[in-house]
DNA sequence: CGCGGGATTTGCT
DNA sequence: GCAAATCCCGCGG
C-alpha cells in the first residue's frame, strides 16, 4: 500500500477522517530503523470546539494547525509527553486529527528500545521500568497512548512538528485493516467539549488506549 | 514577566 | 485512585 497522497487529506473534513484513519499504517522511516503501527484509535478537534488548541486563534504552538492537510502537529502536554495530529481542514482553519493508539506492525524491537530508552533519559524513578517488546503483554503496551507512541514511534516535536505527512520519511499508508466494527464516543481527558462524540475506535481491538 | 493549566503516563497507596 | 513530573506557552498585569 502506498503513502497517502495530498488529495486524501483534502477530500474529506475532519471527522471523516478521524474515522477514515482507523486501519491505515503509520511508517516512520529512520537511521534507527522503520517502525509503523495501524491506526486503531483517533479524535477529531474542530475548528468551533472548545476542546480545540486552535479554538481561539493562532498562536505560536497551534501554528501547525492552520497549515495545510496533511501536516503534522505535534504539541508537549503535561511536562514532558507528546501527541501526534495529522491536520486537516483547508489552510487557515485549526482542525486535526489526534492519533491516541497504534496496533504496532513493525520495527517492534525498536520501539521497545526507545521506550525503554525514555525511560532511562527520562524521571530517575523510573529507571526499573522495562518493556519486553518479545511479549503479548509488552507488545500491547507500546503504543496504547498518544505519549506512549509518540515515543515508540520516535517522533521529535521539534524535528516533526509542521513536517507534511505526503513527503519524507514520516507518512501514513493506506488501509491495512478492512471490515471491522467502529466504536463512536466521547473524548478522554478533556475539561470541555467533553460530551462531544469526536472519538473513533476499531471494536475489540487490543491496543486501544484505557479508560 | 510571572502564573497556571494542560488531548498523559506511571508507580505506589 | 492519586500525585508527581517540573515544560511550553498563552494569558493577564
């Protein structure tokens, strides 16, 4: 399957590709090695919706959300993790898509290195921590949330931020998952804009984020 | 220029 | 269940 081209960001508004992203492959190709994951779990952040970074105006963080489809946004949240969206919308509107969890395909070894990686580099008390990528259990808990595969995957907010997702070594393939049952359902962790039913994920999929 | 809140994750209670 | 991590940036003075 290939990258997805330009006209696939362009074609659909936001909530219809949070749900069109669900069972396509995430590849980040680098001197470290590929890692991609199918996309199993998605929210929608609209350009009139309060939970949006983009509600207000632009700003210097949100900038990469009034660029084009297509692009990526990559913000740090609560001191030290990052999330992933894949903006949509035309350019100039703050819409996007944030990426919550990843069913990992491949480079699966790596990405329990640089999760175990970050921790080391990370808070000293979590030094003990191990993923053992060789496992059902650690396999699962690679990329089970928007920090975690953002790690996993090793996304850098400063070298990925504004980067376009239809050129270069970071994109998104088309589907890999077919046929399967959609959950529709309220965001996670929000303080408004939480009644909203912008989250989308595959039914009984395995590595879907908690709660 | 300083204050505070945030689309999270984790280990310990 | 809860607090900690201790940053980035928007906002108010």
């Amino acid at each position: 399957m290939e990258k997805l081209p330009l006209d696939f960001y362009q074609s659909h508004d936001t909530l219809r590709l949070a749900q069109l992203l669900l069972g396509c492959e995430l590849v980040h190709e680098n001197l470290e090695g590929i890692t991609a994951g199918v996309i199993v779990e998605t929210e929608a952040y609209l350009t009139d919706d309060p939970a949006c970074h983009a509600y207000r105006r632009q700003t210097t963080r949100n900038a990469a959300m009034f660029g084009p489809a297509g692009t990526l946004y990559v913000y740090q949240i609560y001191n030290h993790y990052n999330c992933i969206n894949v903006v949509t919308g035309p350019e100039g509107v703050g819409e996007a898509v944030l990426i919550r969890a990843l069913e990992p395909t491949e480079g699966i070894e790596l990405m329990g290195f640089r999760r175990n990686d970050a921790f080391k580099t990370g808070f000293e008390r979590y030094r003990n921590n191990t993923i053992d990528s060789s496992s059902a259990n650690g396999q699962r808990n690679l990329c089970n949330g928007p920090g975690k595969l953002t790690i996993a995957m090793g996304i850098d907010r400063q070298k990925h931020n504004s980067s376009s997702l239809t050129t270069g070594e970071l994109f998104i393939r088309g589907p890999v998952f077919h046929d399967f049952d959609m959950v529709t359902t309220t965001r996670i962790g929000l303080t408004r804009g939480a009644d909203l039913p912008y989250r989308f994920y595959i039914s009984g999929n395995r590595y879907i984020s908690k709660k």
